[in-house]
C-alpha cells in the first residue's frame, strides 16, 4: 500500500448544532502515524493486494492513537458462513458441503484463520447465518442443529 493512499481528511459536520460544534473542536488523526505505518506495509515482501484492507485499517487506527504502533487489546474475528442454498444453483465456486467443512474446521480450530488467530490473541466465533447443510454444533456444552435453508 502506498502511503498516498492512508485516508487523513476528517469530515466536520458543519451544520451548527451543539453537537457539531463539539465534534468540530475534537483533533484529527496523526497523519505522520498514519503515513508511518503505509510505508512500513509497502515494506513487507508479499503478493500485490494481500491484506490491502488491514493496512488502511491498521494506518487508521494508528492516526487515531496517534501513535505508529498501534495496537489492539481484545482482538476478536468473527466469521459469518453461509451458502443460503445458492450453491445448488450453481452461483458459488464451491459445493454447500464446503461451507458445512469450513465451518467445522474453525469450530474446531484447525482453519487458516484461527491459525493467524492464535498468532495475535484473537478469539474465533463462527456464526452460522445461512449454511444450508444441517450442521451440529456444540453451544454451551449442548449440541445444537442449525439450518436455516435456502435464499429462495
């Protein structure tokens, strides 16, 4: 990522009210922290593009720390898996049984994610918000079947 391409501008409110007002006097993001942390990711060796989002969001987050190392206390990943029943209609790259599949492997923690998971301190929740396959799922202790069908 180009260190160009950090987003620094602030929106005011401009619209006189009390609020606005207060909102307007609150200083902006550390633009020398933010440019910090692009040219550090335009320094690491890797694909074009991969983790293209995470840096302006790390870039972000170090304006509004002010700081060029910022950090995250309680990191957390969720991931919302669904097929909704588009599969068989031939719409995803894949079958409905791997999304059944990749839910299992995060649940039982041996997907990619929760591999980089592990790496930061992040906790993993999968939530299942559409995949068409029943799947079991232990919640509380308690196995649970979830399906919710199809799209259509």
């Amino acid at each position: 990522m180009a260190p160009e391409t950090v987003p620094h501008s602030r929106a005011r409110s401009g619209d006189g009210s009390a609020l606005g007002r207060m909102l307007d006097d609150l200083p902006g993001p550390d633009e020398a922290a933010q440019r910090a942390v692009a040219e550090r990711a335009s320094q690491v060796l890797r694909p074009a593009g991969a983790f293209e989002r995470l840096d302006r969001v790390a870039a972000w987050l170090a304006g509004w720390q002010h700081t060029p190392e910022p950090t995250v206390e309680r990191p957390a990943v969720l991931v919302f898996a669904a097929d909704h029943g588009v599969a068989a209609e031939g719409v995803s790259a894949y079958p409905a049984d791997v999304t059944a599949a990749m839910v299992a492997a995060v649940d039982s923690g041996v997907a990619t994610v929760t591999a980089v998971a592990r790496q930061v301190g992040a906790v993993v929740r999968c939530a299942d918000v559409g995949v068409g396959k029943p799947i079991i799922r232990a919640v509380a202790g308690r196995p649970r079947l979830r399906n919710v069908g199809d799209s259509a």
